[in-house]
C-alpha cells in the first residue's frame, strides 16, 4: 500500500514539474496536474492541501533529493576547493539535465508570494548550510582565507550559481550550463583564497 501511494505521490511531484514549468504556477490548474499524473483531480487532494502545497512540496521533494547529491558529492571530495567544485558541477549538470525543473526552481520561485517563497527557502536552507559548512572547513584547513565573512560568502555562492542558471533559462538554453562550471569555480575560489 505504502508504495502505491509513493508512487502516486511521485507522479503528481513530477507533473507538477511538467506543468509548472509549461505553463507557470499561476496558469496552472490542479486538474492539469491530476491529468498529467494519470490520476483522478480528487486524488491530489489525498496527498496534497492546495495547488501550493503541491509547489512547496515539490521543491522540498527534489531539493531534498539535490541536498543529499550535494552532501555525497562533498563528503566524497577531499578539500573544501574540491567541495566547492563538485557544488557547481552538481548544481549546473542535474538542473542541464532537467530544464524543467531548473525553470520551477528559478523562475517560479522569483514569482511566488512571499509566503510561499518563504516556505520554499525553508527547502533551500539545508544547501546554504551545507555550502556554510565547505567555507568552514577550507578557513580550517587553511585554504580559505581566515576572516572570510561565512554567511555572506555562502549566500554569494547560492546567489551567483543560482543566477548563472537563470541567466541560462532566460536565453533559452542557447549554450551548455555545464560549460560554465570552471570559469565559475576559479571565480569563487580566486575571491575565497588568501
């Protein structure tokens, strides 16, 4: 029973995304969904609140799944330069991947009432924790210069990765997003090194 219900709940995560991204959060109806999923309207009701609840899942959902690649990737990395680089080359190459859920996460978000940004961020805190975590290891092993304001550099991190992204939806995919992995890293770490 549990997984059937998984599975629908899995389904109406990834038409939510299909739908989203074709026609917007506001342009979007629940029936859209439900009809996308293959399930009946009444059923999106068994596992979600309101059309909001479905965004602010989604983006709990499958930034939860990108936090737990972050977190593998940078525990398999040996220093905190190579963490930084395994965030960008994870970031960049899971949102090329899928570009439709690089445009919910990028452009929807930017469009949301406060609330629900303010929802949504919760799922983005454990990323910004994680890339708060790389900055205090490499300022410990030495690498990163001692001083170094954490949670700004964090957020100017998130901030410039998150922008390179939207930067690459808005002129419509026109060159590879992973392309832009080592200018972006040598630019993060020139700015972090002593």
């Amino acid at each position: 029973m549990i997984s059937k219900k998984s599975d629908k709940f899995e389904r109406i995560i990834d038409a939510a995304v299909k739908v989203f991204a074709k026609t917007g959060y506001h342009g979007s109806q629940v029936s859209k969904i439900a009809r996308e999923a293959g399930v009946a309207d009444g059923t999106i009701y068994l596992y979600f609140k309101s059309k909001e609840d479905i965004l602010v899942s989604l983006f709990r959902v499958r930034l939860g799944e990108l936090v737990a690649k972050f977190k593998a990737s940078v525990e398999s990395s040996t220093t905190a330069d190579g963490a930084i680089r395994k965030i960008c080359e994870l970031h960049f190459t899971e949102l090329e991947r899928s570009p439709e859920l690089a445009y919910v996460t990028q452009i929807e978000l930017r469009q949301s009432s406060f609330e629900l940004r303010k929802a949504i961020g919760q799922a983005l805190k454990p990323y910004i924790q994680l890339i708060e975590e790389v900055l205090v290891q490499g300022i410990e092993e030495g690498i990163f210069r001692q001083g170094l304001d954490v949670k700004l550099a964090r957020l100017l991190i998130f901030g410039g990765i998150d922008e390179v992204v939207t930067s690459w939806l808005i002129s419509g995919r026109k060159y590879s997003l992973s392309a832009q992995i080592d200018n972006t890293v040598e630019f993060y770490l020139r700015a972090l090194k002593p």
